[in-house]
C-alpha cells in the first residue's frame, strides 16, 4: 500500500468514527437537552404541580445515569477481553434508538411512560459512548489525538445542530405542536441509526492474541476483569487523579446540559427562547471546539480545560440572575464556546495516559465516572429545588462543581501519566 492510499484509508477512519458524534448527538440535542425537557415540562407533565416536572426530570436523569454508571466498566471490560467493541456499540446503539423512537408514543400526562423510556433511550446513548471512546486510541495516531477527539465533538455539534434545526422547522409549520414534537423523537431515532453506518462498515477490531474460550460465561468474565481493573488503576497514579477532577467537573457540565432548558421553562422563558438559543450553540460550538483543539497545541490541554471551567462557572452564576430570553441566549452563547472543547480535551487528556491494551477497560470507569459522578448533579439540582420551591439556587450550586474540579485537576502531572501509560 502507497503513502498516499495510507493516508487516505487513515483518513476514511477518522471520519467514520467522527461520524458516530454525528450520529448520536441528535439524541444529545434534540432529545436531552432541546424538545423532550420541554415536553416534559409542558405535555407528559403537564398535570403536575409547581416546580415538581423539573424535579422529576432531575430524579428521572440521575437514575438513567445510576444505571450506565454500574454496567459501562462491566461493559468495558468484557469489549476489551472479547475483542468486541463495535459489537457492544452496536447493541447498545440499537437499544438508544429503539426507544428514543417510542417516546412518540408518550402524550399529555404521561410523564411515567416518558421517563421510563427516556431512561432506556440515555442508557443506551451513554453505554454505547464508552465503546465509541475506547476506540480512538486505536483510531487517531498519537500526534492526532487531540485533534481527532475534537473534531469529533465539532461534528457532533454540526450533526446534532443541523437536527435540530429540522425539528424547529417542523415545530413552526406543523399546527400541532404536540404532534410536531413526537415525530422530532421519530427523527432522531432515524439520523442516529442511519449516521452509525459509517462506523460499522469502516472501522474494523483490532486483533488481539487472546481470545475468550466458548465455555467462559462472559458476565464472570466482565466482573472479573472490573475487579482486575480496579486494582490496576492504582498503578496509574496521575490517570486515576484525572478520573477524580473528571468526576467533579464533568458533573457540573452535564447537569446544566441535562437541566438548562427545563430550568428556564420552570422560570419562564418562552419555548422559542429555550430551543432557538440551544439550536444556536450547535453552530457556535463547532468553530470553538475545533479553535479549543488547537488552543491545547498553544497553551497546554490542562489549561485549555481550565479557561472551559471559568467560563462555566460564570455560567452558573449568571444563570441564577436569569429572568428574560435574551439572557438564556447569552448563557447558551458562553456554552457554546466552551462545552465541546472542555469535553473533547478532556477526553483526549484521559487517552493520552491509559495503556492502549486497556481501552475499553479504562473508558468503562472513564465513562463510570462520569456518569455515575453525574448522578450527584442532577440529584442536588431536584433536592434543592424540592427544598426551596425554586431552581434558582439549584443552578448556583454547581459553581462548587467547577472549582473544586479544577482544583484537582491542577494536581494532574500530565507528563508522568503519559510515561507511565507507555512503560
């Protein structure tokens, strides 16, 4: 094989799993964050009283992410001992789509039935992530990872917005607006199925030498090797330092994704405010994550991180002031800039500091850590506003999350972990 065929087959697989952040991030947009909170709040909620639909909503997102938390390093770890990332991406891909496609059944009141299905739907979403991610070390030569890691976020936040934008279309020329949001569901099931072809056509497993014997039952095995892992991970000193700060910050993050839009129904913000600004932040987002992958080139990847974590602590004060549209447009303007990149490097960062024979082993407890971390958000986001009636101090408390993130992060000596992961 030339140079030039290399590169281009190189090329041809950095897209295709790319194409994954594509895929699912309709789930991410329209589902999590942009129409369902809002649906939910106004329609499957519709018979509840006072702030309780945001607070069910914060109750119904922590135990989706309860859930993810327990199987994702068991998950890992059988992928990684069974040679069979793709697969689990698959099936787990599969179920996401299954579901998120019968939220079309959910109408007015049926918020039971819309958390139910809304938690298969994100179970599937997130535990197929932790296979996606493993992958990129096997996908992206080293001097590209940073690169690829965001260009995959910037696809995403083009994939999801263009979504979107579809679904805002479909919500301002269809007369019932109930009706409209059901079929959005539909579409996303559609876009993330079709999108996830890419992927299985043209990344392939990377052969390893052992193989598990037939009469071996792989949930002993996948137990067994989380086990293995756990006692591992010590080894990895600055790794499972990361995974801590990880934990902190991330939970920060994914709270106001998960919780913006049906924050601001709670307090008043129009429908067309709420989706229009989160339909903007996919177009901003793009330029920045690419911008915040080539910022760690200049500046570092740890502060890269850092400049993301003081944004979204002024974030989370500014939101506590919040009372018209054009502040939510704002905030979501500063999200925008830095959510895919915060993301995105810090992905790479926990890439650059495992060993390449523990991918999917690792990324489970990467994808443990952050989501079972992120049960903690969302839980004291329903607690205090169950407590005060309001959300408004609910959004504040995250600035907690930030700081003492960062804080922990600082502690993080890169280049050891590195050396460390190569050994």
């Amino acid at each position: 094989m030339d140079v030039s065929t290399d590169r281009r087959e190189y090329r041809k697989k950095v897209i295709s799993w790319c194409m994954y952040d594509w895929a699912n991030s309709a789930f991410a947009t329209t589902v999590m964050a942009a129409i369902l909170p809002v649906y939910y709040s106004k329609v499957a909620g519709a018979s509840l009283p006072g702030n309780t639909a945001t607070i069910y909503w914060g109750y119904t997102t922590a135990i989706a992410l309860l859930i993810t938390a327990f199987i994702a390093p068991i998950m890992g770890a059988l992928a990684d001992f069974s040679n069979t990332k793709k697969r689990f991406l698959m099936i787990f891909a599969s179920i996401g789509i299954v579901f998120t496609t019968l939220l079309y059944l959910v109408t007015t009141g049926n918020w039971f039935i819309a958390s139910l299905f809304f938690i298969f739907g994100n179970v599937g979403f997130a535990t197929s992530e932790v296979f996606y991610n493993s992958m990129l070390p096997s996908v992206a030569k080293p001097e590209d990872i940073d690169r690829v890691s965001t260009r995959g976020y910037a696809l995403g936040y083009l994939g999801g917005g263009i979504l979107l934008a579809i679904n805002v279309a479909m919500l301002n020329l269809i007369d019932d607006k109930e009706f409209a949001s059901r079929l959005c569901f539909v579409t996303v099931g559609i876009w993330w199925a079709v999108f996830t072809i890419p992927l299985i056509r043209n990344i392939k497993e990377t052969p390893r030498k052992n193989s598990i014997a037939k009469k071996f039952n792989p949930l002993y095995i996948g137990f067994r090797r989380v086990k293995k892992t756990f006692n591992e991970l010590r080894q990895y000193r600055q790794l499972l330092i990361f995974l801590i700060a990880f934990w902190i910050y991330n939970d920060g993050i994914g709270t106001i994704i998960k919780m913006a839009t049906i924050y601001g129904a709670e307090i008043g913000i129009g429908t067309n405010d709420l989706i229009g600004a989160l339909l903007m932040t996919q177009f901003v987002g793009i330029p920045f994550a690419i911008l915040f992958g080539r910022l760690a080139g200049a500046i570092g990847t740890k502060r890269s991180i850092y400049l993301g974590l003081v944004v979204y602590t002024l974030i989370s004060i500014g939101a506590y002031f919040m009372t018209k549209g054009i502040h939510f447009w704002i905030l979501a303007f500063c999200i925008a800039l830095v959510q895919g990149g915060t993301q995105g490097l810090s992905r790479s960062l926990f890439a650059s500091m495992l060993p390449k024979s523990k991918t999917a082993e690792f990324f489970g407890f990467y994808g443990m850590s952050s989501k079972f971390a992120g049960i903690i958000g969302p839980l004291i986001f329903a607690v205090v506003g169950q407590l005060t009636g309001t959300s408004r101090l609910s959004i504040v408390s995250l600035v907690a999350f930030f700081i003492i993130g960062a804080f922990i992060l600082s502690k993080v000596n890169v280049e050891e972990g590195i050396k460390k992961a190569h050994v």
